[in-house]
C-alpha cells in the first residue's frame, strides 16, 4: 500500500464491489457527489427502496387488509424474509432474530426479560460514554424498578471489563455494553466478556447499533443473550428504520422469563382466534408486540437484499482493505504533522474511526464539510468518520486525506 492517487484508483479498479456503488442515490455537492463518511449515522438511500415501498402501497391498494395474507407476497411472511438475511449478518439463526419497533424501545423490553434484580445481584455493568439514549434508557429502568442509579450502574472502560465482571460477579444481574462505542469506534471483545459474564451464570446483552452491518458477529455461538440494533446506520434502511433484536434460543422456551407481550408475539396458528392468556410464538418473534411496520419492513427488505448479492464475506475483505487503506494515509499525516490523534484502537476497530483533535477540531470539521466530506462531530472535540465498502471509494480516501493534510 502507498499513499499515491494512482494507488488508489488502482485499488478502485481492482475492487469488485464498485458497482454497487451506483445502487445507492449519492447526495450532490455542487456539480460533483458528496464524498459520503456517515454510514455510522444514516446509510445512504438504495435507488430501489422507493420500488419496494410503492409495491407495498400497491398491495394495500389492491387488496386492503388482506394484503397481510393475499399475493405473492403476503405481509404476514414479511418477517420471515428477514430474519434470514438479518441473522446472516450477525451470526444468529433466523429464529433468534425478532424485526420490531426501534432501538432504545427493543432495549427497554429486552430489560425486562433479562434484568432481574435479586438478593444481592442488583447491578447493571456498562461501559463509559455509553451512547445518550442508552444512559437514559438504564437510569429510568432502573428507577422504574424502585432502583437508585447511582447505587445500581456500574459502569467501567473497555480494557477494565474483564476485570470488573470478575470482581463485581456477586452482585452484576446484568451486563450489558455498546459492542462498538459510538464515540471511540472501539470494538469489544464481545465473545471474551460474553464468556466472563457467562462464567458467574450473569445475562449479557448488547447494543450493536455501529456493529450490525459493519463487522463480523457471531451471536449465537457466543451465548450472547440478547442484542438489539438499529437499521438505518451500515444496514440503510433510512431514517427511523424499523430495529431488530437477538434473543438466544436458550431463552426462547422459557416460561420463568419475563415479558412485555402483544397480540403479534402470540402463537402464530391461533393468534386470530383472540383467546385470553398470552402464549408466545416459541421464536425470537414471540417478543413482538404491535401490528408490524410493513412500509419499514420494504426499506429494510431492499438493503438486506443488497448486502446478500454483494455477499457478506466480499464485504468484509474490502472493509478491511479500506481500513488499512484509511489508517495508512492518517498516520502518515500525523508524522507529517501530529495535530490529531486516533482514538480507534489499531486492533479493535470497524467501519468508523474517531480522531481528536485537541486544537482548530471544529474549524477543520467545518472546512472539510463544506469541501463535501460528509463527516460527523461529536463532542468533546471528536471527527468521526466511516467509509463503507458498499458505496465509498479508495479515491474519497485519499481525497479525504489530502483535503486533510492541506487544512493541518
Ligand atoms: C449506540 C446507539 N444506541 C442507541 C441509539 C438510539 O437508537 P434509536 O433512536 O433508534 O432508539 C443510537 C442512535 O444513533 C446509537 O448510536
């Protein structure tokens, strides 16, 4: 690898998935294309989303209500047709994939099953600088529960985890971690910490928000208990896009678990016949509640579709070739001049790196922006950005970093 235009283009020439690049509607900058970073933010719109909610707005239009059973395509086999696909992408099965609600609600419901405060085994292990709505969503659970916040979260570094679990065991009910931190972009070793927590029989969920879509996971040969994520980042099911949980199938079955439930987790053969007393569906999709959203579920099913053409292994290799390319380039600039510094781990990182800038951070991030590197800002004094292998170039790379190397 070197840091020349004509190795990037090389690298661009040589890249298999560069046509997929055209499935995806790029925003304009100017008379050009913005050079899109914010795939750990909202994934860019597929060109064919549009043709998948208009064919759902056709069914309703053909058939009304029985649009959930008529067709070709009946709405209420909807959910079947992505958990597969989904459960590729996380290593789940299809039947420990539930396709429902919204983050911060999946995890507020997840709790429910999975936190149970008991004896002296009261406390919530997480990671510092948690995502907001996470912090927000443990602080009001626990109160909900009679719980003190300050008393009840625990919450701990990345490189502490380990060490934290073994010390605290006695009284963790629960651990539960953001498996790539939205500020850092480090990634947790999630299978080591699963089998920590696991070791003192202590449930441990994750919020794979940045993961899904973005590195590999292996959840269900992990033991990981519960996990939930948004699909409107890597997975570009747009804004508000329906969310998506993991429950292992050990729990699956079980009738001591708790739950919030609805009349779309009740089993699937009776659930019309409106008895009284909740049975579930012995699935991950017996935590469903509400009627599904099937206008979501179209934008999801089209960037589903997508990743399984373009092949998650084939994803994989260039994520890793346009990491290496990107982390090539910036430490070179920083020998050229050390302004800024990478809180991303070498070793532990995905799609998105996290620069700090201790100096001028907003003046450079405000400059790149209006040159067309869609990047984002977070606060203190962090450049995030995340170049993706289904619409980003080795070309914007290197723009990027020469854009960058003549502001510093
Ligand atoms: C790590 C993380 N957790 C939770 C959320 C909140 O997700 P939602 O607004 O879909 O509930 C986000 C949103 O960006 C996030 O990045």
């Amino acid at each position: 690898m070197d840091s020349s235009s004509t190795y990037a283009r090389q690298l661009d020439a040589e890249d298999v998935l560069a046509p997929f690049r055209d499935r995806f509607i790029i925003p304009p900058h100017g008379e050009a294309s913005q050079c899109y970073f914010l795939g750990n933010s909202l994934g860019l719109q597929p060109r064919t989303t549009a043709l998948h909610i208009q064919r759902v707005l056709d069914q309703w239009a053909a058939h009304g209500v029985e649009a959930f059973f008529l067709g070709s395509d009946p709405w209420l086999e909807l959910h079947e047709q992505l958990a597969g696909p989904m459960a590729q992408l996380v290593g789940a099965k299809p039947a420990e994939i539930s396709i429902m609600n919204q983050l911060t609600v999946n995890l507020h419901l997840l709790l429910v099953s999975f936190y149970r405060p008991t004896g002296k085994r009261i406390k919530i292990l997480c990671e510092k600088k948690a995502f907001p709505s996470d912090q927000y969503m443990l602080e009001t659970h626990v109160k909900h529960l009679g719980f003190d916040p300050e008393e009840v979260i625990v919450e701990a570094a990345a490189e502490d985890m380990l060490n934290t679990i073994e010390q605290q065991a006695d009284e963790l009910a629960l651990v539960f971690l953001g498996g790539i931190n939205y500020y850092t972009g480090q990634v947790l070793d999630m299978q080591a910490i699963t089998a920590k927590a696991r070791k003192h029989a202590i449930p441990v969920g994750y919020d794979l928000a940045h993961a899904a879509g973005n590195i590999p996971l292996d959840l269900h040969a992990w033991q990981v208990d519960f996990a939930a994520w948004c699909t409107y980042k890597y997975l570009n099911a747009g804004p508000g896009a329906v969310g998506a949980v993991f429950i292992h199938e050990r729990h699956h079955q079980n009738p001591d678990l708790h739950r919030f439930a609805g009349w779309f987790g009740y089993e699937k053969a009776t659930r019309f016949q409106m008895q009284k007393g909740f049975k579930p569906v012995p699935t991950a999709e017996g935590w469903q509640l509400s009627t599904p959203s099937i206008l979501l579920y179209a934008c999801l099913q089209t960037s589903l579709s997508i990743f399984e053409e373009a092949g998650w292994d084939q994803l994989q290799q260039k994520q890793q070739r346009m990491q290496d390319y990107l982390w090539l380039l910036l430490t070179d600039l920083q020998k050229f001049k050390p302004a800024f510094q990478i809180l991303t781990p070498e070793h532990e990182r995905g799609a998105q790196l996290s620069l700090y800038f201790p100096e001028r951070g907003r003046e450079i991030y405000d400059d790149l922006m209006q040159q067309g590197f869609i990047i984002d800002w977070r606060e203190p004094n962090v450049i995030r950005l995340a170049p993706v292998p289904l619409y980003n170039t080795f070309t914007e790379i290197w723009q990027f970093a020469t854009a960058l190397k003549k502001l510093l």
